[in-house]
C-alpha cells in the first residue's frame, strides 16, 4: 500500500549507570534490540533522550555508538535539542557530522520566554545553520515549537540547500502536511509522529518517529510492515495496541524521558536512572504502570508482533 523505504523511527533513552554517568554498554544493548526490530534511531532528543542534560560531548559519544552498532542496518539521526540560537545547535551538530550520523535533524528555533520567532528571525536561523552544515539535514517542524513555516518559505529552503532530505512533521494537521507533501519534491521524505500515521501514510508519508518502540519495538514496526503488506487487520491491530499503550504512558507525561525509562525499568529494559531535574516516579507509580501493561498484555502482542516482523523482513 506504501512505499518500500517505509521506515519507523525510534527516540532512543539515554542509559545512566547509578552514579549518573552514561552507560555505553546499556546503550549498545539497547540499540542492538532496536535494530533487530529494523527501527531507525533518533539519537540525543530533546525528550525522550534528555538531550538538555547532555553536554556536547556526551551527545557526540552517544553519535559515535550509534553509528558503530547500526549505521547501514538502518537509518541513524542525529537529533541535536531545541536550540537557543543557530550557534546553540551549531556546537552539537558538529559532533553528530564527526560521527557519521545519515542524518543531522535540526529544531526550529525555541528562545525561551514564550518567545515565537518571526518568519524573517527562523528563516535567518535556518540559513546560518544550512549554510554550514553540508551532510543530510531534516528539518523539524514540530507542532510544539509554535512556529508553522510557510510553504513557500520551505520550498525556498529546498531549492537552495541540496543536503536537505526530509521533514518531519510530528503533531501536524492533516491539511497543512496535505499542503507540503504536495508543494515539495517527492525525493525529500516526510516523517510524521505515530497517532497521525495510518492517515498520514494515505497522503504520502514515508514513516512515522515515535518513542513507544523503546518499549514495544515489534508491535510499532508492525505497524509499518502491515501497510507494506496492505495487511488492514495487522495495521489495526497494531495501531491499536500502540495507541492503547500511549493512553497509558502518558499518564506520566509531559516529559517522554520520565515514562520510557520507567516503562523500560517495569520491563526489565533498563535501571530507571534520570538525570536532574527528573525524577523517576515512586514505587507505588511503576506497580500502577506494571499493573496497565499487564492488563493491556504486552509481553504476548510485543512476541507476536515480533512473529510478524520477522515473517516480513
């Protein structure tokens, strides 16, 4: 139903060993997991990777691991935090370049104080960054940045900066994605987040970025792979266990790192460990978050879906 290349993105964790330093060995562990599932990997993002509490340095080691355990099995990002300015995200998306990453994904602009850039102020902010990164680049327009970039505007930035390979729209309105997909050249990808998928792939998606996969990496490729198959009673049963799951999750949201490291803490995936300022929830909150995953019977749909995808890859 789809095209071939339909591809289901991962925001990865970031593990911490119980001094707060990061956990390169949990990290290949996981990564390992997610390519086994053939999911793509957004390193370092700004929630579920607590990519704010990361130094430059860090965000580029975890780059350099990523690359190492899963460049050329499948896709591997960069994704670099939202930004203060250009220069902000300049300092790290060099390290994702000296890495290696397939791709480098940059934020808009988010300065703070309820600030809300300009058309004249994103644009600039774009052109300085694109001006000097040359490697593939997706630009993020992410409904919670507040900014909507003008088609015209986007269509500007493609003709100019060649390096430009895909957008990602997650949260977008079904018309505005509609209004884009159609104005820009089918070579440059459009990625969406999951509850939009199913629509979103009618209108020309080429995958959608999610942190559920962290969790239930089969049932979220499932997803993928039953629309490949024009599969419908796959893809139902697959969007609704991932939307059954979000219901849960987000319980404990805002804040995707704080319910992934306890989702993968509940699940035996991971210690919990948070850097400041989360904290991970108490005991009696992770037995409440056991208790709905056991009623929603992950482990038997994750193994079936793990059946699936395997059957399909």
């Amino acid at each position: 139903m789809g095209d071939k290349e339909l591809t289901t993105f991962c925001m990865t964790p970031t593990p911490y060993r119980e001094d707060g330093l990061l956990d390169e060995e949990a990290l290949r562990v996981h990564l390992r997991r997610l390519v086994a599932a053939r999911t793509g990997l957004f390193l370092c993002s700004g929630g579920a990777g607590e990519a704010h509490v990361l130094t430059p340095k860090e965000m580029g080691r975890i780059y350099k691991i990523g690359v190492e355990e899963a460049k050329g099995k499948v896709p591997v990002y960069a994704d670099l935090r939202e930004p203060r300015s250009a220069a902000a995200m300049y300092e790290v998306a060099k390290e994702a370049v000296a890495a290696g990453v397939d791709a480098v994904q940059i934020y808009q602009l988010d300065n703070g104080h309820g600030m809300i850039p300009n058309a004249r102020e994103q644009e600039a902010y774009w052109h300085e960054l694109l001006d000097e990164i040359r490697t593939p680049v997706a630009i993020s327009i992410h409904y919670e940045a507040k900014f909507r970039a003008s088609t015209r505007l986007l269509q500007d930035l493609v003709a100019r900066y060649k390096q430009i390979c895909a957008f990602n729209l997650v949260g977008s309105q079904v018309a505005y994605f509609l209004e884009l997909r159609e104005a820009i050249p089918e070579s440059i990808k459009f990625y969406c987040g999951v509850p939009e998928f199913v629509q979103h792939a009618t209108l020309g998606a080429a995958g959608y970025i999610n942190p559920a996969g962290n969790i239930i990496p089969y049932v979220c490729r499932g997803l993928v792979d039953g629309w490949l198959a024009g599969d419908l009673q796959q893809v139902s049963q697959s969007n609704r266990t991932i939307q059954r799951f979000l219901r849960i999750v987000n319980q404990w949201a805002p804040s995707t790192a704080r319910w992934v490291k306890m989702g993968m803490k509940v699940r035996g995936m991971g210690n919990g460990v948070l850097r400041l300022p989360y904290l991970l929830p108490p005991e009696e909150e992770l037995r409440k978050m056991t208790d709905q995953f056991a009623a929603l019977r992950i482990d038997e749909l994750e193994a079936q879906a793990a059946a699936y995808v395997r059957g399909h890859a």
